[in-house]
C-alpha cells in the first residue's frame, strides 16, 4: 500500500524540494554555470528514455506493454530516475550558490535525500510489477544491467524502439516543471 501511494503521488513528492530550492536558494552566476549543464544533461537522459518506454511512465499506476532493454536501458534500468537526480542535483546546485555553506549543504543534501527515498520505495515498486509480468526475461534483465550505476558498454539482447513523437506527450509535465525551475532561477539570479 505505501509503495503505490508514493508511487501516485511522486510527483507531489519531489515538488517539494523543488518548491524549497526556488524559495530558499540564493543562486550565484558560477552556481549556474556549473548546475544547469547538470540539468540539461539530466532532461536530455529523461528524453531519450522516454523516447523508448513511451508514456506509459507518467501514470499513477506502474505498467508497461513490453520489457525494454534498449536504449538507455540498455545501460542502466532506471534511466528515468538518474535523469531526474542528474536534474535535481543541477539545480539543486544552481540555486544554492550564494547560501551559507550549513544552508546549501541543508537544501542539497535534503532534496537529493527525498529524492533518494522516494526511489527508494517505488523502484522496487515497479521491480515486483516487472518480475510478475516478465517473469525470468526481467530477471535476465536485472541480472545483466545494475539499477542506477551505468555500464560501460550497452547490454544485449536489446528489445525496443526509440519514437521521438512520444516525447512531447510523456514530457509535457517535466518541461513545465523544468521550465518553472528555470524562470525561478533566473528571477533568484536578477533579484541578486
């Protein structure tokens, strides 16, 4: 029960940090320099994910039509959630350039730590999902690509394919978000 309500709600969940970043943080130019590449290197994994495991991601409830295991996912199983910490670890560094060193250290280490919990409960969420719907090819899977480190070189076999037309649809939440994130961090930089 815990893992699925905190699987619906994720999206409130990890507003939370962003809410607290865009109200506390106290962005510097080198801050930004630095966090945002971060950010749009984090957005830039999202995309090409969701390129593969199409909109099936943005539910409230875990599902998947197919077993995906090119792509990203061929590297890593999560790419989604390491695109998002990717993300949130930018900004989270961008809006707090000019915090006293307790306080940055406060609103980093915090938002990358609910983070870090919400994935916590939902990754194995969606694991037991998998596992119950693929049986041993999720298993084969989980076996050969680690959760969150990725490999070096991609896993095969690989099953799946990229459509780029999905991107917009499956996105459209995470570039509103990204996008407020960006206009809070340019009014915090102006307001400096």
């Amino acid at each position: 029960m815990l893992r699925t309500n905190v699987f619906a709600q994720r999206g409130a969940l990890l507003a939370v940090p962003a809410a607290a970043l865009s109200a506390l943080g106290k962005p510097s130019a080198f801050s930004i320099a630095v966090g945002l590449p971060l950010a749009f290197a984090g957005e830039a994994l999202r995309m090409w994910a969701v390129g593969y495991s199409g909109v099936t991601t943005r539910g409230d409830k875990v599902t998947a039509p197919a077993l995906v295991t090119a792509g990203p996912y061929a590297y890593v199983r999560n790419p989604l959630y390491v695109g998002n910490f990717l993300t949130a670890a930018g900004f989270a560094y961008a809006f707090t350039g000019r915090n006293s060193a307790p306080v940055r250290f406060a609103l980093v280490t915090g938002s990358l730590a609910l983070m870090f919990g919400v994935y916590a409960v939902i990754v194995p969420h969606e694991e037991e999902y998998l596992r119950e719907t693929f049986g041993d090819q999720f298993d084969d899977y989980a076996r050969r690509v680690p959760p969150v480190v990725p490999l070096l070189e991609p896993s095969e076999p690989q099953t799946g394919s990229y459509d780029p037309e999905v991107i917009a649809k499956a996105e459209s939440r995470t570039f509103l978000t990204f996008g407020a994130m960006l206009a809070a961090l340019a009014l915090k930089a102006l307001r400096a």
